[in-house]
C-alpha cells in the first residue's frame, strides 16, 4: 500500500509540474507576443507625465520656474487673449459685409421680380437699369432699402 501511495505522489508530482512548464511557457508567449505594445504602453505613461502640468522637478527645484511653467502660465494665455480679439474682430466684419451683401441681393431680387411682373403684365417697367447721367452723378440718391432713386431710363428692347 505504502508504495502505490508513493507512486501516486511521484506521478502527481511531474504531472503539476508538468503543468505548471506549460502555463509559464503560455504566459511567455502571451508576454511576447505584446511585448512592443507593452513597451509603447509604458513609454507613454512616463511622457505623458513630463507633459501634463505635474511639477517635472523634484521638491526643492520646483520652486524654480521653468520654461515650461512660464509658457503655459504667461505667454499662452497672453496670446490666446489677442488670438480672441482678433477673431472677434474678424467676426464683426464678416458680418458687416453679409449683412451689405445681403442687402444689395435682396434688391435686385425685388428689382428684378418687379420687373418681370411688370413684362408679363405689358406695362412699361417701373425699374430699368439705372444709369445715371452726367447731371445726376452727384445727385444720385437712394430710399432706405438702398434701391435707387431718381433718373430711371427704361430698358432698350
């Protein structure tokens, strides 16, 4: 009896560490096969601490300010303000000019709806084109729509 047990220890014995070769070998390979991602995964993280706004120097020196420190605590927000000025500005005068733009659209629109209203009636046109003449170059006035107001020539057909 006490031989069989002992065989049954020694068998047990290489069949777990048998076992145990095969699960290290499998974790080996698993470690292999990502080890270049691994090794991106942490290069990474320690760049990543040099790049987001955690003191880089130890404790006595990072009372000392550093470049870093001056550029995204002074200059940055500096630049960023007249970045935003400018951008308004910018803003301001764009749509000052739509708003000419649209303006100068919306009466040829109309001029150009009352005029084919008016052929298709038979009447004489009420706008043509409006040309002023020597005489009225200075004089050439607008009502408050901007639509022109004065000498109006009818058009040649």
């Amino acid at each position: 009896g006490k031989s069989l047990y002992g065989l049954y220890l020694v068998v047990a014995a290489v069949i777990l560490l048998n076992m145990l070769i095969a699960m290290m070998g499998n974790s080996y390979s698993e470690i292999a096969n990502n080890e270049s991602s691994a090794w991106r995964f942490e290069v990474t993280r320690i760049m990543l601490r040099y790049i987001r706004d955690e003191p880089t120097l130890p404790m006595p020196f990072n009372l000392i300010p550093t470049p870093k420190f001056i550029y995204n605590k002074i200059i940055k927000p500096v630049c960023a303000r007249r970045l935003y000025k400018s951008e308004l500005d910018l803003r301001d005068r764009a749509k000052k000019e739509n708003h000419r733009r649209y303006k100068e659209v919306m009466s040829r629109l109309v001029r150009r709806y009352l005029l084919i209203h008016e052929r298709e009636k038979g009447n004489e046109p009420i706008f043509g084109d409006f040309t002023p003449t020597v005489s009225d170059k200075g004089s050439a006035r607008t009502d408050q729509n901007d639509a022109p107001v004065g000498s109006v020539q009818p058009l040649e057909r």
